[in-house]
C-alpha cells in the first residue's frame, strides 16, 4: 500500500514550520537563536521538540525504534492528528465500533469527519463481515479499542488481523490499557503492516495522567508526518523530564500493577455474590464493566456516598451497566461496603 495515497494532499505539499532547534544538530553552548531568556531556571530554554532522550527511554522499554514512535500531548493530540493527516474535512468518513471510546466521535465532529458507527456483535469483538460491507470509497481510518473501553476485552488478534489486511486505508488500534495484559501488545504487527497507528498511553498503568503524554507507533513514513503537523514544542521539557524519571522505575510500575490486579479479582469475585450485581463482565483492564439490577439507582447512591464511578447505562450496548475502575485496596473496601449496603435495601 503506498501510504501517500491516504494522506491529504494538503499535507504532503505542507511546507512545517521549522523552529530553531531543528534547523540545530550537534553540540552547542551558547544559545542565542531563539529568543529566548538566557538567564538560568531550568525551564528558560525551549524543550526538544522531537523528544530523543524521552524516545530512547521509550524505545527501550517498547522495542520500538525512536524514528518509529510519536509523542503528544495525551492521545487526543495523537487522535486529532490522524484525522488532520489523513481525513479531508466534510468529505471522508471514519469507522468505529460501539459500545467505545467516546473522543473518537468528538474529535471527528471537531474536524467535520463523518463518523459510521457500525456495532460490536453480542461478545463485544468485530463483526468482520459487516465491517468490510460498510467499507466506502471515502472510509479513510478504521478504530480499534483494544482492550476495549468502557467493555474491558480485548479484540482477537485472528480479526484485527483480517481487518488490517482487508482494509485499505489506515488501522488504528488504541492500546491505552495494554499494560494491564502486555503478552497481547499488537506492536510486533508493526513491521508487516504499513496501514497500522498504535496508540498507546501513560496515563493508566503508569500512573501520569497529569502530564498528559500520549504514544503513537507506526512505520517511520507515518510518524513523519507526524511531526511535520504537529506543533513546533507540543510536548513541555517538565512533561519529559518527569516521564523519562518515571519510567526508568519500571519495578514500581509492575508493583501497582499486580496490586491492582489482585485487586481487581477480589473484588470479581465478591461482586458476583450480591443479588444486586446481574453480571460481571470479563476483563483485560483496571476497571470492570458491571451490569446491575438498578444502574441509575446504585450510581446515586454511590455518588451521595462520595464514590464516583461511570453510569454507561444509556450507551448502546452496556444497558444496566456501571464502570468502576479499580482503586487502592482501602477504596475498594469503601466500594464494597456501599455496594453491600445498597444491595440489602434493595434485596428483592
């Protein structure tokens, strides 16, 4: 596939922005090309604006060359970026598959994409057939949840598999939960497929929300234009920094995660005992989407008890249903006490 075929023709004649720290290259001491303050702080300076230290700490733990691997301000930048790339405004359509991540609906409307919805079968995994049917002249970009968010499956690699082979436009699958379930990354699909972006993120396992950083991995063409649209410094000098410290502490990392996976069974386990809770569903994640008896009931009663979690009662495909991420142990207990409560004054 020859990946200039997908891209806007605005975009491959783009001529970038060319800031000051990348027309450098090499070793330099005194700075004055980018009027900048001189004077000392720690933040004076601009921050590299292709990220190399943070893409080799990345790199590293990822398998993934630096010239294969983008960096933006959380995954919505990653997301707002595809379609800027790829997605003539008022003219090109993108495919999701709902139950899903909400922000690719928003970021479509944003950038006037036409988005065609087309569901997950009653396993919550793609409905192949109906996909490739549903395939227009215009579909430019295809998502992928996987793990799948708010479900918490992940799709079967034999579809995702079929689908990036049998679409010809650009696969996108969205990995923000993958390290909750690592052995299933589709990262080594990278160096058979050009069609495909893996998003992945820092906000969930590795705990840095706050500083929102999100990952894009594709082949090197992708990723550079990538670069070539994005802002000139789009990810800050603390951003990185703070990052680069973090996930060099990769044992403390694995520690939560096993936390929060122990927990997580636990709480499965105690879940599936009240007459409230219908059904526990299965889950790659650190949260669980659970169907109860009374969703909106339960979610007031929770709220009113200050414990927040997420009504997807009225999404399509999760009826009855309350997501609920997996919190410290002691959060859990305040959890599972308000849960029990509600579920003996509304015992049937």
């Amino acid at each position: 596939m020859k990946i200039e075929s997908l891209i806007r023709p605005n975009i491959l004649n783009l001529k970038p922005y060319s800031s000051a720290r990348h027309e450098f290259s090499g070793h330099g001491e005194v700075f004055l090309d980018a009027n900048e303050n001189p004077f000392e702080n720690e933040v004076n300076r601009y921050p590299d604006p292709l990220q190399q230290e943070l893409k080799q700490v990345i790199g590293k733990l990822k398998h993934i060359p630096s010239d294969q691997i983008f960096l933006g301000n959380g995954s919505d930048e990653v997301i707002d970026l595809i379609f800027r790339i790829f997605c003539r405004p008022g003219v090109d359509e993108i495919l999701v598959l709902p139950p899903t991540y909400g922000m690719y609906q928003v970021s479509a409307d944003i950038a006037d994409i036409t988005v065609k919805k087309i569901r997950l079968n009653e396993t919550y995994q793609p409905d192949i057939e109906n996909i490739l049917n549903q395939i227009g002249e215009n579909t430019k970009v295809l998502f992928l949840c996987s793990p799948n968010n708010p479900t918490g499956n992940l799709i079967e690699k034999s579809r995702i598999i079929k689908l990036i082979e049998s679409f010809n436009g650009i696969v996108v699958i969205d990995e923000a939960y993958i390290d909750f379930n690592p052995d299933h990354t589709c990262l080594p699909l990278l160096s058979n497929y050009d069609n495909l972006i893996i998003m992945q993120t820092l906000s969930k396992a590795w705990g840095m929300a706050a500083i929102r950083l999100g990952m894009a991995f594709s082949s090197a063409k992708i990723i550079s234009y990538f670069n070539k649209v994005k802002a000139p410094y789009n990810i800050s000098s603390l951003t990185q920094q703070f990052a680069i410290n973090k996930l060099n502490d990769i044992v403390e990392m694995n520690r939560e995660v096993h936390t929060i996976l122990h927990e997580k069974k636990q709480l499965i386990e105690k879940l599936s005992s009240i007459d409230e809770v219908i059904y526990v569903f299965p889950s790659d994640t650190n949260f669980l989407l659970v169907k109860v008896k009374h969703a909106d009931e339960l979610y007031q009663s929770l709220v009113s008890k200050g414990i927040v979690v997420r009504n997807r009662s009225r999404e399509a495909g999760c009826e009855g249903c309350l997501r609920i991420t997996i919190g410290t142990p002691s959060e859990n207990v305040i959890l599972w006490d308000a849960m029990v409560s509600f579920n003996s004054m509304n015992k049937e």
